[in-house]
C-alpha cells in the first residue's frame, strides 16, 4: 500500500464514498450564533447563504461577516429588528430573501431556486461541488419550526447537512426519511449556486467563474479572456455554452492570454467545399484560408458570415497563407444518433485539440463539468466522421479533478513514482513517460521527433497536413522523426495539354483529340456534357446538367446542392448517401394561449420563436433536445415591446405529458415548459 498521501490545496473535492454516496469537503462551517443569543436567534437563513458565499470566494465565515450581513439587511429593509431581542438576532428569512442575498450582498451571478420535490437536483449539484441551502425544521423535525441547512452529502439512506441551529452542526447527518418529511414542509424549498465544480475543461470550452464578469476560453490548457461583447460576439462564441466555474479553476488554470481582435471573416462553397477567409481586421491585409473538413464542420462553427458560392478563390484571396483544416469547432458537444465507436446509441461527446472527439466515462462525470444545459448537435455517424480526425480517450472525474498547477503537498514517506520530478504535473504513477522532461506528459502535444511525447505508447502518430501542388492536393506526414515530401493523394484530372498534369509519370493518357481542341470541350466521362457545357464532374457518368439526383453523395445535376431530393424507393429517404427507411418521429403539439389584448410567445432550439394571441407549436424530440434539456421558454406579453408580462396567466395545453413551471433556466420572468418522458441523452 503506498505511503503517499496527496492534498490539494485551497479546494473542496468530491469523494465517491460509496456507490451513490457523495460529500463535499471544504465547506467552512458558521453556527448562527454568535452574534446575538441563542433563545431568540433567527439568523439560520443567513449563516446558510453565508456560508455559501465564503465557500464561493475562499474565505471562512466569521462571527463579523455575519454582522456586517445583517446591517446591510436591515439598510436595504430586507428585515427589521425583532421586538424584546438582541440587534443582531435578526428575523425571520425566506428563501427569496436569501437568492437575493447570494445576488446581490456577494454576488454569485446566478443561482437557481425551486420548489420541487428532486433529490436527483441535489445530487447534481453535490456532484458539482455545489453545497445546496434548503427549507427544514429545527433538528429535522416535521412539527418544529422552520430552519434552514446546508447540504453538503447525500447516499442511499442519509443526507449530510451544515447545521447553523447547533454550536457543533458541522457534517450533521439525518435519515434520509426524516430529511425528506421536513423538507416537505417547506414545499421543497431549495437554493444553491450556479457552478460547475471541475478543475479542468477540454479546449474550446467557455467558462466564468461565480461573482465575475469575465468570460475564458480553455486553449491549450490555460485561459485566454475573451475581452468584452463585441469580441466575443465578433468570434462567433455562443453565450448559451458558457459554463459557470468555481473561482479555484484560476488556480489550476493559469491566465495566458487575451482575445482582443475582432476578425474579418468570409465563408466560401467552392466546388462543393467549404472555405473560410480570415483577416485580423477588415482593414489588414494580413489573411490566411482554411478549408472546413465537411459542412458539419462548418455548422459547428456558428459563423454568422452567409456562404458565398465562388467558381475559384477571388484574387483578393490569392495570396493568402494556406491554414490548417478545420474540424468539428474546439468545445463542441455532439450526440450520436448510433453506435459510434463502440461508446453506445446516444452517446455524447466533446470535440477538442481540432479534430479529436472525446467520450465522457459517465453521465456523472457530464453533469459534473457542467455539460447538462449546453446545447449540443445531434449527428449521424457518417456526418461526425466527415467532420472529425480521431477519437480520444474517455474524459474521467479523475481528469476533470485534475489540477495542473500541480499544487500539491506530500506528507509522510513516500513513494518515488508519485514525486512530480519535472513540474509538468504528472508523475510516473499518473502517466508521465519521462519524469525528467516537462515537454513530455499525457497531455504534451505530440510532435514529429521520434519521441512519444504525451505517453501513449506511440511515437509520432497522426501527424499529417495538406499540401497542394500543380499536380493536385497532397500530404506531408511524419515519419521516423521527419517530415516527407507532399504525398499527391487527391490528383488533378489529366487533360490534352502535353503536361503530365496528375504526375502519374504519363503525358496526356486516355486522350486521342485532335490537338486543336479545347480540353474544356471534352466529354471525359461520354455522359453528352463537357466542363465548357455545365459539367460539374466531367470523369462522373451520372454528374452532368439535368441529370436525375441519386443518393450517392454526389452533385449529380450540377446545382451545387448534393442529393436534393434524391431518388428513393417508397418509404425510404436520402441520408448520408444512402437510401434508408424513413423513421417518422411522433410530433410534440403543444398549444399556448394568452388572454385578449395579450401576445403568447414561445422560443425554443437554437433560435426558434413564435408569437401571437395563442401559439400553436408543432415541434420534435430533436429540436426540444438542441439546448441540451428538453423544454421550451413562454409569457405572455402585453405588447410586443414586453411593456408588462406574466407567464402565469397562459394556458398550455400538449399531447404529451409535461410539466409547467417558472423558468430557472437564465431565469427573466417566463414560464418553462418540460417534457419529464423525453430522455435527450
């Protein structure tokens, strides 16, 4: 058994007790007395949101903190004193009160309440690092008068609680039976912190820690701050992906950078390929062209930029320096509609490192880093593989608890495999294949040395980039430790010109026309159309103007669109270039009326809304999944500049089952529509 033992400093880690047992450890404790006495005392609610808020920004709790809350309480006519009681024995709190407490005294930036009997929310947020403020009795007991607790644990049969009621209520632990029936008496009243408790994300990943208004994005392990909102939306980042972290990220993630420029961007369809044209600024000249992998690539991208169809690159672009090939977008979430690797139907992942896809290990795990609410894409298999270039290894809590500051203290003997020797923030036991090298760790970027760099095992693997020369478009990939000359794996078409223009070694093959005529008017493939007539794909018998669409991934009637309404037996549909039987899903009809002189409106999806004295919205599965949860956003408004509102005076009425309640998703007074019977992942 080794002798090492290994802290982290300055966090509170989660540590899976048992199967489905989960405590928090680092909640710093405050009894609600001192200040003011025992028999009178009525300061549990604010002790609770208190100690939430040292928790949040690093502090302990203090008998002073507690007062100076209390002033403010009473300066801004939250409370006002009891009669015959000491000052600072405060008053009665509800569970409004202390939301605005976490708000606006602290402030957290945003938090969640909810009346709900949901032990499952419970045990999200404790997976999440977040302690949870609920509505109880004094000592748990149903027929005393109401308190409020912290929640730090939860198993099968207790819940662990931060009691302010007691001198001593630190990891008070109750039946969960008993828990639940004094909960009940609160009508489940529950407040906790947005946050996600993960120490690392995967690049591309956009995070702001609780009680700051500045928003990262994760790039080679640190953080780069994205400036302000006009960056950020110059970008084209999506507000709805931003994660809210715990402030100890910051220390395991250090700042190396800013966002500052607002690029220049144009998107191009060029022979059926997707280009994107990038200037630092429109008035740089300054500017590099990238090629999208796929239009899934392109799609995850969200640019906001129309896609111009080009015969060729405009001369503006000519001299451009050639980028890298670009992948599903760094910090993109996508669902799988099958098996995909052996990982499962459903399964979700990650794109990360341009082009590698990750797994999660579990739906824990998931939850945990705060993946749950993002939107995500739901993709066939044959559209993520066009868009990706490998899959990587299945994101662990182990890794999502990682520290890479390496900030660690060991007690006692210890065992030399699990001495840091480098500082890179591996050891020998967590995988570093050369503890005397900090270039060389499981995270390393591998390079082309003849040196396995990041532990796996290989030396060298998957390096490869496109080339483009006369002859076609190539690859340089690395080999024993070099890079090769251009490798032509796509060559241009051999035309009559005395050039061995695919660089097979022959000059003009396949080709007895007279020398006189114009390579554009040969018809290559005998299909009647030469390039000069329209052809699209002059060596493609079923491409030419005209021709009928067929599901084969091919433009066959040169429209530049690719298998529109291509031709399929009955009762099967084009997809991904093959002829499949058409899966009708069951539609979700819902409909929302609002009073007269009132408007109904409803957004769901990504972008999709509609208004009107009543709504009838017809949607799917899928489009209610985009977001990540199933549901949908309505209030009714008494005009359309939202002079007055209330969701609660709509009726809604759906063909399925559902659940109406007021919104906690970036709560702004409307009312959320869930769909308890659709599962999104």
């Amino acid at each position: 058994m080794k002798a090492i033992v290994w802290y982290l400093l300055l966090m509170a880690t989660v540590w899976e007790l048992r199967a489905q047992e989960i405590l928090i450890e680092g909640v710093n404790f405050k009894s609600q007395s001192p200040p003011g006495d025992w028999q009178s005392n009525m300061n549990c609610g604010p002790t609770s949101a208190l100690m939430l808020g040292s928790y949040y920004t690093g502090l302990e709790p203090t008998s002073t903190d507690l007062v100076e809350l209390i002033d403010w309480m009473y300066s801004t006519q939250m409370i006002i004193p009891q009669n015959n009681a000491e000052y600072y024995d405060g008053n009665v709190t509800g569970i409004s009160q202390l939301e605005k407490i976490l708000l606006q005294y602290f402030p957290m930036g945003s938090v969640v309440r909810q009346s709900k009997k949901d032990l499952d929310f419970i045990r999200k947020q404790l997976l999440k690092q977040n302690p949870v403020i609920v509505g109880v009795n004094i000592n748990m007991n149903a027929t005393q008068f109401g308190h409020f607790m912290v929640v730090v644990g939860l198993s099968e049969a207790q819940v662990t609680v931060h009691d302010p009621g007691k001198t001593f209520g630190a990891y008070h632990k109750y039946s969960l039976a008993q828990f639940q029936a004094s909960w009940a008496t609160s009508n489940y009243a529950t407040l906790v912190v947005r946050s996600s408790g993960s120490l690392w994300y995967p690049d591309g990943t956009l995070i702001q820690p609780v009680g700051s208004n500045r928003v990262y994005v994760v790039s080679d392990n640190g953080l780069l701050w994205v400036k302000d909102e006009s960056v950020f939306n110059a970008m084209s980042f999506d507000w709805q992906k931003i994660i809210p972290v715990h402030r100890r990220v910051l220390d395991c993630l250090a700042e190396v950078g800013v966002v500052d420029w607002q690029p220049y961007r144009e998107v191009w369809q060029i022979s059926g390929k997707y280009f994107l044209f990038e200037k630092t600024s429109q008035s740089t000249s300054n500017c590099a062209i990238y090629q999208f992998a796929s239009k899934t690539a392109l799609d995850s991208w969200q640019l906001k930029q129309q896609v111009q169809n080009l015969s060729l690159v405009p001369t503006y672009g000519q001299a451009c320096d050639q980028g890298t090939m670009l992948y599903l977008h760094n910090g993109t979430l996508v669902k799988s509609t099958a098996n995909l690797n052996g990982y499962g139907e459903g399964a979700v992942f990650v794109a990360t490192g341009n082009g590698e896809l990750r797994p999660f290990e579990s739906w824990d795990t998931f939850v945990m880093m705060g993946y749950e609410n993002l939107p995500l894409m739901i993709l066939s298999e044959s559209n993520i593989y066009s868009a990706i270039k490998n899959f990587g290894n299945p994101i662990t809590q182990n890794d999502a608890l990682f520290c890479l500051s390496g900030v660690y203290e060991i007690q006692g003997a210890f065992d030399p495999d699990e001495v840091d020797n480098d500082a890179d923030g591996f050891s020998v036991a967590n995988g570093d294949c050369d503890d005397y090298n900090s270039a060389i760790n499981p995270f390393a970027e591998e390079l082309c040395d003849s040196i396995d760099n990041d532990c796996d095992g290989e030396e060298d693997e998957g390096l490869f980039f496109d080339c483009f020369m006369d002859c076609g478009r190539g690859i340089h990939y690395c080999e024993e430790g070099h890079w090769n000359g251009c490798e032509i794996v796509e060559p241009v078409a051999e035309i009559e010109d005395g050039i061995d223009n695919d660089c097979d070694g022959l000059i003009d093959e396949g080709f007895t026309i007279p020398e006189d005529t114009n390579p554009l008017d040969v018809d290559n493939d005998k299909d009647g159309f030469s390039i000069n007539q329209g052809d699209c794909d002059n060596w493609e018998p079923t491409a030419y103007p005209g021709a009928p669409e067929l599901c084969d991934l091919l433009d066959n009637d040169c429209d530049f669109e690719i298998d529109e309404q291509a031709i399929c037996s009955a009762e099967k549909v084009c997809v991904s270039g093959k002829c499949q039987t058409q899966i009708v899903e069951a539609p979700i009809h819902c409909e929302i009326s609002c009073p007269d002189q009132m408007l109904a409106f409803v957004w769901w999806d990504q972008d999709q809304i509609l208004s009107g004295n009543i709504v009838d919205l017809q949607t799917t599965e899928e489009a209610l999944c985009q977001r990540g949860e199933p549901w949908f956003d309505f209030n009714c408004a008494c005009d359309e500049d939202w002079t007055c509102f209330d969701w609660q005076v709509a009726e809604v009425t759906c063909n399925v089952p559902t659940e109406i309640k007021a919104g906690f998703i970036d709560y702004s007074g409307e009312g959320e529509v869930w769909f308890p019977e659709v599962l999104c992942y």
